[in-house]
C-alpha cells in the first residue's frame, strides 16, 4: 500500500467514527450530564477520571482539561485506588470510567468499594451491555468498528475517540457554567496564553516619574537633556493639567537636526511634537497594545499610556517581548 494513503486511511477510519458517534450521541445522556455537573457545582465536588492502560492516559488528560476550565479534577487508577488512593474519594464527587470493553479486571474490583452512587457515575464505554456501563447513570457511547492498527489491535481509533468524546463534556461543562476568557486564564497565570488575558498595559508601564516630561514652550535642548536622564525612547509632552498634548521621539530629534543644524537646540517642543500621538489606557490588555504598536500605520516603538486621558506612563514594544508576547502575524 502507498504510504500517503495508509496515513490517510488512519485519519479517513478516525474521522469517520468521531462522526458515527455525533450520530449516536442523545439529548437523554447530555440531560443527565448536566443533571452531574449541577450538583458537582452545588456541592463543590470533584470530577474523577478512573482507567488503565491508553484509557488512564486519556483519563488523566481529560482530568487535566477539566482542571483547567475550573472544575476540580483528577485521575484516579483502580490499582493505587484499592490501596489507599480511595481517601482521596468523596461521596459528593463524580467518577468517570474510561474502558473499551466494559469488562476491565480494575475497575471492576474498585466498583464495589466505590462511594460515589450511581448517579453520578459516567462512562466512556465502547460497548453498551457490560457491567461496567451498567453501573453508570450515563454511559457515552464511544464503541468503534474496528481500530486504525493494520492488526485492528491497538487502540488508535478507539482512543480518539474516547478523547473526543471526553472534550464534547469538557465543552459542555464549560457552557454550563459560562466560562469567560478572563476566568480561563485565571488557571493559566504562567503562558502566553494567560498573560495575554491577564496582564494589562499598567502592568509593564514605566511610570511617569521615570519618564522625560516637557511642556510645549520647553527647547529641543531640554528634550535632550530629560531623554539622557530617562533614557526611555520617548518624552512626553503634557498640558498644565497633566493632559498629554504631544509626544517627542528620537526620530523627530534627528529630523530637526536635519533642517536647522545650527540652531535646532533652541527648537520648540510644539513645533517638533507629534500632537496626535497614538496612545492607550492603562487599562486595556498588554497584547492589545503590541497589536496597536505592530499592525498600525507604523511600527511604535514606545506608546504613551493613560488614565482618565492624563498621562501616567509609556509602554515599550520591548518590555512587551522581553514579558514574552509574539508579534502578532
């Protein structure tokens, strides 16, 4: 067989299974889910995943998901469980089995010392007649025709299925309880992707008292003597009340240099300043101002920050990577 077509094979037999059990999915198993996940939430109980082998590793992946969408949860094996494992166990949690079969040794010598009822037992079940499936309240179809392996013996297609399967609730769940950008990366503080909804342009400002500071009679002499100071990339202009009217960048120091060589030190600030600078509040997202700082009319380099439309700050686009921020594409 040609190579290119044996992998296609293995995604066409997988895709097609995940599609075979969207088909057999009903509104009586997503009801009494939900009926789980209303009591998980009223009682604050845990969401446990139980299996062995390629089924554990799903389980605790589907554990991990679940986790991170703010439910408590965690994997539990039937092995470690029937040696001590079972204190971690409370009558107010819920258990999912992850098995092909239905008939797994394991899991079935944990059933009888299991506290959970069985109404909060769930199952991720190739098979609907077992005993197993039998002792859940909502058993999730995910039997498959035959596995991806030439051999039809490693789970491959009954793996991602069970995943799949697994992630259907995990996004149930998340609709259930209305998760929000902002609360998913309350459980993401570390990576990019929680700082992206989590740090604000306050956050990584330089604040005024160490930014150069000009009003709009001051002199290109004094531009440069305050950006030697606080050498921040920019200097910004403010009104008597505070208000930004302006900004001066190193740019527009050479630009004036350019034309008046000889008596550009006594420049005024109002006739160098970009008066229409492009600024933000302080309180908007950090990766709002790198998309505002790369994908405008022109690359910034430092963005004035403000605060009721008084000028608290600058933001540089190198503090912005230096916090590990990508470019936007």
């Amino acid at each position: 067989m040609n190579e290119l077509k044996l992998m296609q094979n293995v995604l066409e037999l997988e895709a097609q299974s995940l599609l075979r059990a969207k088909d057999r999915l009903n509104a009586e198993s997503v009801k009494r889910l939900l009926a789980v996940f209303e009591h998980l939430t009223r009682e604050n109980g845990s969401l446990i995943f139980c299996g062995v082998g390629k089924s554990g590793v799903i389980a605790k992946k589907l554990a991990s998901t679940f986790a991170s969408l703010g439910l408590h949860s965690y994997f539990l094996h039937p092995t470690e469980a029937l040696h001590g494992d079972l204190g971690r166990v409370r009558s107010t949690d819920a258990i999912v089995f992850i098995s092909k079969s239905g008939t797994t040794e394991e899991i079935l010598k944990l059933l009888p010392f299991i506290s959970i009822p069985r109404e909060r037992r769930i199952g991720l079940i190739g098979s609907l007649s077992n005993p197993i499936a039998d002792a859940c309240v909502a058993v999730l179809d995910v039997s498959v025709e035959k596995e991806a392996c030439l051999n039809n013996q490693a789970p491959t297609t009954s793996s991602t299925l069970a995943m799949a399967m697994g992630d259907a609730m995990a996004v149930l769940w998340e609709s259930y309880i209305g998760l929000s950008k902002e609360n998913f990366a309350v459980n993401h503080p570390g990576g990019i992707l929680g700082k992206s909804l989590r740090i604000k342009v306050k956050d990584l400002i330089i604040p005024k008292d160490q930014c150069p500071i000009l009003n709009e009679n001051s002199k290109l002499q004094d531009v440069i003597l305050e950006m030697t100071k606080f050498p921040v990339g920019g200097a910004a202009v403010l009104s008597a009340t505070g208000a930004l009217v302006g900004i001066v960048v190193e740019g527009d120091i050479r630009r004036t240099f350019t034309k008046s060589a000889n008596n550009g030190l006594d420049t005024l600030v109002k006739d160098i300043m970009n008066s229409q600078p492009v600024s933000i509040d302080e309180d908007q997202l950090a990766f709002e101002a790198l998309d505002l700082m790369e994908n405008g009319k022109r690359q910034i380099q430092v963005l004035p920050v403000l605060k009721d439309k008084t000028f608290v700050g600058f933001l540089r686009l190198h503090d912005l990577l230096k916090e590990g921020f990508n470019r936007p594409n």
